[in-house]
C-alpha cells in the first residue's frame, strides 16, 4: 500500500507531537508538511522542544508553514498532501479544516469545532462506526475524534448495548496532559497543587455521548435518550484518564455475562486491519493500576512503550473493578491513554479506517 503525503496541523502541541511521533513509521501515511502558529512559520521542526517522554524519533527536515498564508493551500497543493491530521484550536480549526476539506483534502480533526456538527462523522470505531458513513456529505471528506474522556467511558458500555442503557452516572480523574504541555509541565501541578475543575468538560462528554450512542435516519444524528450525570475532574498525574461509572441497564445482569460482554468485544473486520487497531478494544482486569496498566495493545502492558514503532500501544481501554450492584446496576472503571487513544491515535484510527473502507483514495 502505497504511503498518502501527510500534513499535521498544530504540530508543536503535545497533541501534535504525538501525531508526528506515529507517523515516523507509519505504513500507511507519510509526513510531508507540518504547520503552526504565524511566529513558527520556517522554523524548522527539529528545533522545536520536544515534549514526549519517549526520544524524539527521526524525521523529515521540515519547515513550519505558516495556516495563515494567503499561500499556505497553494504550498500543499503543491507538495501532494492528500491527508491532514488536526491539532488545532477550536476556534483556529472552523475556518482552516474546512478550507482544506473543501479544496478535497481528507481532514481527520482532533479539534472540537465541528464535533456534532450534522454530515460530519464524530465516531469512535467500536460504538457507531455506521455514523462514519456520513464522511465527506458536507463540506468536504472531514471526520472528528471524540473528547478524550468520552472513550474510557463509553466503550466498556458499548459491549453492553444489548442489556438496554438506561442511566449512567461518571466520574472522572483526568491527567495533566490533557490540558496541554504547558500543565503538563507545571512543578506545582505535578506536586498535586492542580486545580481540579475543567470547565465545559462534563458537557462536553454529555453531549458526546449521547451522540455517539444515538441512531443516523436520513443523513441526521438524532441523540441517544439516556440518563446521564457527568462529574469532570483533574488530577497530578501526568497521563491516564480514569473513569468511574455506574449504569443501570433495562435487562439483569450477571457478573460472568458482564465480563464475557467485555472480553469478547470486537471491531469490525475492516477496522482491525488498521495498523493503530488495538488486538481487542477493552483490556479487563480485576482491578485498575494506573501506573501499570498506561499503555496496553488489548493483549499485554507495556513498561516500555515504543510507540512511534508499535502503533496498537495504548489504543485499548482497560476495563476493572466491575461489580454488580443489583441486577439492573453495574459499576466498574476504565481507563485509557488521553494522548494516544483518546487524541493522536483515535484520530488516525479514522483516517486508517477510511483507507480499509476505500473511502479516501
């Protein structure tokens, strides 16, 4: 398979570094351009700080392209660029990712902007892949990736589709790194004096959630109607988003059914032939290590983590002290890597996936 030249957006966030470091290897995308804000424009990328704990791996001699060019899509054009990786703000991706979508180039965002936005998939593989039909019905071929903490949440309840989701009520305990390097690399939020509100964050994993869990009729989301409390908070630790969640289902539950529902989740056929496709979505243990259980493929843990050569590290959510309450009630915890599941990698899940299912050339 041929590799399609690649543009990251954003590329010296942590975010988009992340993108960089998954595509220094990558069978299927190649990385041919990288921009950033206005006072990057030329810098090369090599001098920009890295900020992942893993070495930087080798790459390219590129330069900063500057978005806000009157050139910047002449300069793509030029350089071939078929796929761009969004990193960016909000309010920088509205005018930006339809510019390049529009021009016929496949935009897989990170960014909020055009999240629930109709005609524009906001999909997560193993919950409501048929909403990715929608891909490239508006403005251009564009798809999204959910809010980070929506996935730990959501894909363990997934498996559980078939006992009828009536209510649920989560609490989460989110890393410094999904605010960005700058928290990430703050002394006194990594000797525990961290604010713990987020604002907007359980909203936003609300209204996410009901949309992924909703039905597409006619071209349109209509939202799932499900119970759902949402509690947000951050936590001094540097990655890992941890969730804990307590639903109620309309059929009984046994634990043994539960944990098989878990263990015997699966993607589709053509999604588990994408190279960030984890060997199972949901990893289950009998409880939940957040130093130990980081960077899991859906098989085994690694300590070690090499993850710009091994894309399917840190792609499956972890699944653990799962209870039956009553027999209508579960409780349980998930945690999964912010970065990588739940921002760099569930973002080139969707562009693999439109690759395996021919939707992009």
């Amino acid at each position: 398979m041929r590799r399609r030249p690649t543009i990251v957006l954003g590329a010296s966030g942590l975010v988009g570094q992340r993108m960089i470091q998954r595509l220094s290897h990558h069978p299927w995308f190649e990385l041919k351009a990288v921009s950033g804000r206005s006072e990057r424009s030329q810098q090369p990328l090599t001098e920009v700080q890295w900020r992942l704990e893993q070495q930087r791996p080798e790459l390219p001699p590129l330069r900063f392209l500057d978005t806000s060019n009157e050139s910047f899509l002449t300069e793509l054009v030029k350089l071939g660029i078929e796929v761009a990786f969004s990193c960016l703000p909000s309010d920088a991706a509205e005018e930006i990712e339809a510019r390049l979508a529009q021009a016929g180039i496949a935009v897989f965002s990170n960014a909020s902007f055009y999240r629930r936005k109709q005609g524009i998939p906001l999909v997560i593989p193993d919950i409501n892949l048929e909403h990715f039909e929608d891909f490239s019905t508006t403005i251009g071929p564009m798809a999204c990736g959910t809010n980070c903490t929506l996935i730990p949440m959501a894909a363990p309840l997934a498996a559980l589709r078939e006992y009828g989701v009536c209510e649920v009520e989560m609490r989460s305990e989110q890393a410094l790194s999904g605010a960005g390097w700058r928290l990430l690399f703050d002394e006194k939020a990594i000797n525990g004096e961290v604010d713990p509100e987020i604002p907007g964050e359980a909203e936003k994993v609300h209204e996410e959630f009901l949309h992924v869990f909703g039905t597409r009729c006619d071209n349109v989301v209509h939202p799932a109607e499900i119970h759902v409390d949402v509690k947000c908070q951050r936590v001094a630790r540097k990655d890992g988003h941890q969730v804990f969640v307590k639903a109620k289902f309309a059929k009984p539950l046994c634990y043994e059914d539960v944990i098989s529902a878990f263990k015997s989740q699966q993607f589709d056929e053509k999604v588990s032939k994408c190279p960030s496709a984890p060997y199972q979505p949901l990893h289950v243990v009998e409880n939940i290590d957040v130093t130990q259980h980081l960077w899991s493929d859906g098989k085994v843990f690694s300590l070690q983590p090499q993850p710009s050569m091994n894309l399917q590290t840190g792609m499956a959510v972890v699944v653990g002290n799962v209870e039956i309450l009553d027999q209508y009630t579960l409780s349980f915890s998930a945690y999964s890597h912010n970065t990588i599941r739940g921002a760099a990698g569930g973002t080139m899940l969707l562009a693999e996936m439109a690759i395996s299912e021919g939707r992009i050339p």
